[in-house]
C-alpha cells in the first residue's frame, strides 16, 4: 500500500470512529448537552484534528442524520422491492431488515429520533427522514391493495410510518423483547390495516349517484 493510500485509509478509519463517538455521545447526552471537545476525547483525537473531518458540531451532527437515514432506507426497500417470495413474505422481510438495523444501531436511533436541536436543517432533515418512510409505505400499500386511489395512500402510509416509529421509540425501552415479536406486531397490524380498506373492482364500476327527481315529479 502506498504512502498515499495508507493516508486515506487513516483518515476514513478516523471520521468513522468520529461519527461513531458522536452518535452514541449524542443519544447519551443529547446535541446541547454534547461538546466537540468530548467527541474528540472519546474519539480518541485532538480537537483540532477533529476539525479536519467536520468545521462545526452542527455539520457533524447533519452528516451523521444523512448517513443514518440513508442506511436506514436502503435495506427495506431492498427486500420489498427485490426480496424472494411472494408480497407477503417480502413484507415481513422488510420489517424485519428495518428492525434490525434499529437493533444495530440503537445510540443512532435514539439521536435521529429522540435529539432535537431546533436547528431548521435538522427539522428540514426530519420531514424529509418521515417523508421518505411515508413513500415506501405507500409502495407496500400499491402492492397490497392495487388500484387503491392515490387521496387514500397518503394517510393510509402516515399510518404506517407512525405505528412504526413508535413501535421503534417504545422497543428502546424495552430491549429485552425480541425483535420477531416487533416484525410480526407490525406485520399483523399492516394486515389488519389493509383488510378494512374496500378493494376497488374493475369489474365492478361504482355506481352512478341517483339523478335528483326533476321538479314536480314527486308522487
């Protein structure tokens, strides 16, 4: 390996032990309660050092959210889009795969979910975290129901995303429950859910309204 490459390699092994100071310091302490001088310690690093890999505590902060919020995505989407078996199964699938990354990273869920640090960055990053979720949520929901009408989708996937979330919030009190317990809670929920919704007919058209009786016509 060359000077070059060792150099590289030194410097992505540092951001990463970095990010993964701060995140746990974050969920422990919260944003306000953090210090760049702590992450630096516990890093392992000089402040100044630190300050090579991110200008502010707020930038480290934002870095950490997207990369989180990516990741998060990536493997559900995955299993309910390209997974083997049939939808219900890859249903279940993609519970489980966004279970288990909160299980991996329970310092990291805490801080996206729990640490609120007023900032209009961070509060543009949660819309756009619970967008996100919303709109794979509503492509579980085309699959399960099709030809569902798209008003219906929206509420129906913010549903979702919420009993989710705060299946998530209420698992990190209680870690000792198994994570299968969660995926099949959420799974049977979403069942549940989709089996109150009307399933439209293309064979069956609605039917037209009653024409209002022409004036004088009443018997």
């Amino acid at each position: 390996m060359s000077e070059i490459d060792r150099n590289r390699a030194a410097r992505a092994e540092a951001r990463t032990r970095i990010e993964d100071t701060a995140a746990r310091l974050f969920a422990e302490r919260g944003f306000a309660g953090t210090t760049i001088g702590e992450i630096a310690a516990e890093a392992g690093l000089s402040k100044p050092m630190l300050y090579r890999h991110f200008d502010s505590k707020q930038e480290l902060h934002l870095a950490l959210l997207e990369r989180h919020r990516d990741e998060l995505a990536a493997a559900p989407v995955h299993e309910l889009l390209h997974g083997a078996g049939d939808l219900d199964t890859r249903m279940t699938a993609m519970y489980d795969a966004w279970f288990g990354y909160v299980e991996s990273h329970p310092y990291t869920w805490r801080m996206m979910f729990r640490d609120t640090t007023g900032d209009a960055e961070v509060a543009a990053f949660h819309r756009e975290l619970q967008r996100r979720q919303r709109e794979t949520d509503m492509a579980l929901l085309r699959e399960l129901v099709p030809g569902l009408p798209e008003a219906e989708l929206e509420p129906l996937g913010e549903a979702i995303r919420s009993a989710l979330y705060g299946l998530a919030l209420w698992w990190l009190e209680r870690p000792e429950q198994p994570r299968e317990l969660l995926v099949a809670t959420m799974t049977r929920l979403t069942r549940g859910l989709i089996s109150t919704v009307e399933r439209p007919s293309p064979e069956s058209p609605s039917p037209k309204a009653p024409s209002p009786e022409a004036p004088g016509t009443a018997g």
